[in-house]
C-alpha cells in the first residue's frame, strides 16, 4: 500500500481520501451485497447511480455503462436486488460507493443455480438435442392450448387463431400455470392430452413475469412429459427474453404466446392468396398448353395430302428404283463380262509352251557353262596366286641356298653365339637333313 505523501508532517485533503481508498479496497474484495434500490437514475452516457439500503443503513452505488448491458431485466425503485460490489471511496466527494459488477433480483440467485444445473443435466442426456426434435404440421386441423383459463395469453391466442384461420379446431386443456403443483398438473395434461390424441399439435403458453412467476416451467417432470407427448408441441412461454426448460425440450420454441398460436396455425388469407396464385398458374399453363396443341394441329392440317398425291408419289419413286435396279444390273453384267475376260487371259499366259520352255532351257545351260568355265579360270589363276606367294615364303628355300637352322637341346633357335657356349650340344636342321654337332669354341 502506497504511504500518503506527508510536507511538514501535513496531508493534503486527496492524500487521505486515497489512502483510506486503498486501504478499503484492499481491505475488502469484491462481494456479494443485498439491499432495495432507491433514487435510481439513468444518465445520458448509459450509467446507472442509485442507492443501496436496508432498515439501517445505505450506500451510493454506481453501475456503469459497459456493465448494466448485460442485465436482461430493467432495475427499478423499491426492488430488492443482490449486487456483486467493490467497495470503494468516491474521491471527489469523499463518499463511501458501491462499484457495481453485477446485478441479479434478489432470491433469483438460488432459483437460477438450480436452472442452470437443470438445464445442464439435462442437455447432458439428450433431451434438448436438434435430432430429436418433431416437425410441425403444415395444415392442423386442430390446436391444442395447455393454459389457464384466466390468463391474457390464453386470450391472445383464440384471438390469433381466430383471426389467422378460424377454421381450425382449438381445444383448451386448462391448468394451473404457477404455484405448488403447477409443474405436475402440466405434465399429466400433456399426457392426458397425447392420450386422447384429438389434436394435431399443442401450445404450452404462459405470460411473461419473474423467474419465480416462471418456475413451473423450469421443472424436470415438464420437460420429459413434452418429450414423452406423441404431439409436437410449441412452447410459447413468458416474453421473448425468458428462457425456460420448457422452451429448450419442446420442439419449436416461440417468442411469445401469441407467435406460438402463428407458427403452429397456416394464415387462412394468404393461403387464398397461394391458391389464387396457383389457380392463376393453373390457368395459365392450360391456356398456354391448349395454344401449343392448336399450333401443332393447324402445322399438321398443312402436312395433311390427298392420298391420291401420296400414291403417284410412292409410283414415281417405284419406278425410280426400278430405273436404278437395271441400269445396275447391266452395269453389273458387264462388270462380269469383263472379269471372265481377264481371267481367260491369265488362263492363257499360264498353260505350257514345250518349245519355248526348251528353248530357254537350252540357252540356260550354255550361259551356265560359260559362266562356271569362267570362275574356274579365275580360281585357278587366283590358286596359282596363293601358291607361288606362299612358296616365295617357304623356310626351306631359304635353306636350299646354303642356310641352316641351329637349335639348342631345349628347342630354342640360336640367333647369336654369345648364346652358346664350347661343349654345347647343338641340333642343325639343313635344307636336306639334320645333324647333332658340338660347340668346340665361340667368337
């Protein structure tokens, strides 16, 4: 905590206020305070300051703008509120003030614990789920209202029937909609009324008012009887920012009584404007029918012919094919005419001629013996070729002018004395004859 800024041992006027702040601030958290509203006043930038009072004291409280937005209900003189609070020190006037978090009507709290908790268990099992809900009917012909018989919404839905569509049958099955058993009166009439099964839908209505005024439609036992119901119903309780379990479980839920007997009954006016519409169409679409039909008669009364025309017609085309089948006949015939004629051509070419085949085949052989007289000269001029060539590189011819060939005892040809030493034995091949000699000296 921040000390007071002391000159001369004095304090300044805010240094104290400030201090005292912070030290109730600190001091005291936010919590939870009950008590009447009184002298409430709405300034024009949205902030709500009133007072906070019971029989023997009170306090200024200041709810602002971003806070109060939230509440779904309007705060008046003389209500019993709770008010979640941080106790705080107006510094400009040095007041004691309540800075205002939260607001709730007093006694609402509990009951609306026990809402939610409800609410939540019961989501948890399915009972509120989209799946399951039931679509309405399109055309009932009867509607059943679960109300009491002195309420203005029972009043304000005959009306809206009777005015949308008098038609329709309504049926009224009058209960208690507050105090100690109205919730189990309400469920056994919505299972009295699936039982007798003499409506098409129900309405489960109820004016607006407190969350107590409210209860009855907050209970466990409604919301599975309405799941239990074999009619759909529509919940049409309290105005349309009052939420109950009623609403959550029941198959549509509306606004307000009066939008439930609208969503569950068809607008007998503008179901004669649709079928004046349709017939319109209806007419229409025959009229336009009907001239198509005519087009097409008068277009086939043009095609229709004298069925003397359509006879000439078939006998000139008659004699057109009859025309075209000759000429391809003939064209036919000496197409034949002339294929027998090439045939016997080729006919002709291939049957044997003795003197010409002889003919032939003598001048065949004689040009076959000149040519194999003539690639024998050539081979043997080519073989004598090869045969003095290789002749001319015969080793021994060497040896005919006076050469031999000296070979050691291992085979090798001796090229140069240094090879040899004296008393090597020697293996002389001659032109004509080998012989064995022995080395007696090198040079």
């Amino acid at each position: 905590m921040q000390e007071p800024a002391v000159q001369s041992g004095m304090l300044s006027v805010s240094a104290l206020v400030r201090s005292v702040r912070d030290i109730i601030e600190s001091r005291f958290p936010v919590l939870w305070i009950t008590g009447e509203i009184s002298n409430l006043v709405r300034a024009r930038s949205g902030h709500s300051y009133f007072v906070l009072k019971d029989e023997q004291a009170q306090l200024r409280c200041v709810m602002f703008r971003h806070r109060s937005q939230y509440l779904d209900w309007s705060p008046s003189d003389g209500m019993q509120v709770e008010v979640q609070a941080l106790v705080t020190l107006y510094e400009a006037r040095g007041d004691l003030q309540l800075n205002i978090e939260s607001m709730r009507r007093a006694g609402v709290g509990a009951l609306y614990e026990r809402f939610l908790k409800l609410r939540e268990r019961l989501e948890r099992q399915g009972l509120f789920a989209p799946g399951i809900k039931r679509e309405l009917p399109v055309f009932p012909r009867a509607i059943g209202v679960i109300t009491s018989l002195k309420a203005a919404a029972l009043r304000d839905i005959l009306a809206t029937l009777k005015r949308r569509n008098p038609a329709i049958k309504v049926v009224i099955y009058p209960v208690q909609v507050q105090g100690a058993g109205a919730a189990a009166e309400i469920a056994n009439t919505l299972g009295v009324a699936g039982t007798r099964a003499e409506c098409d839908v129900l309405i489960l209505a109820r004016g607006g008012g407190s969350i107590e005024d409210l209860w009855a439609f907050n209970e466990e036992q409604v919301a599975r009887a309405i799941r239990a119901c074999p009619i759909p119903v529509v919940s049409g309780v309290g105005h349309e920012t009052d939420v109950t379990i009623a609403d959550l479980a029941a198959d549509r839920r509306a606004p307000t009584p009066t939008a439930a007997a609208e969503l569950t009954s068809p607008d007998a006016a503008e179901l004669r404007r649709s079928i004046r519409t349709l017939g319109n169409r209806v007419g229409d679409l025959a009229l336009r029918v009907m001239e198509n039909r005519m087009q097409q008669l008068d277009s086939l009364a043009r095609r229709l012919e004298h069925p003397r025309h359509r006879i000439d017609l078939q006998q000139e085309r008659v004699r057109g094919l009859s025309d075209r089948l000759a000429a391809a006949w003939l064209d036919g015939f000496d197409r034949g005419k002339w294929r027998i004629g090439a045939l016997l051509h080729r006919l002709r070419n291939l049957q044997p001629r003795p003197d010409e085949k002889l003919a032939h085949l003598g001048l065949s052989a004689k040009r076959l013996g000149i040519a194999a007289r003539s690639r024998l000269a050539t081979e043997e001029a080519l073989l004598a070729s090869l045969t003095a060539s290789l002749d001319h590189l015969n080793p021994l011819r060497v040896l005919a002018r006076g050469y031999s060939v000296v070979r050691d005892t291992q085979g090798r040809i001796v090229r140069s004395a240094i090879d040899l030493a004296p008393g090597d034995a020697i293996d002389v091949t001659l032109a004509s004859g080998h012989l064995r000699a022995r080395v007696e000296r090198t040079s």
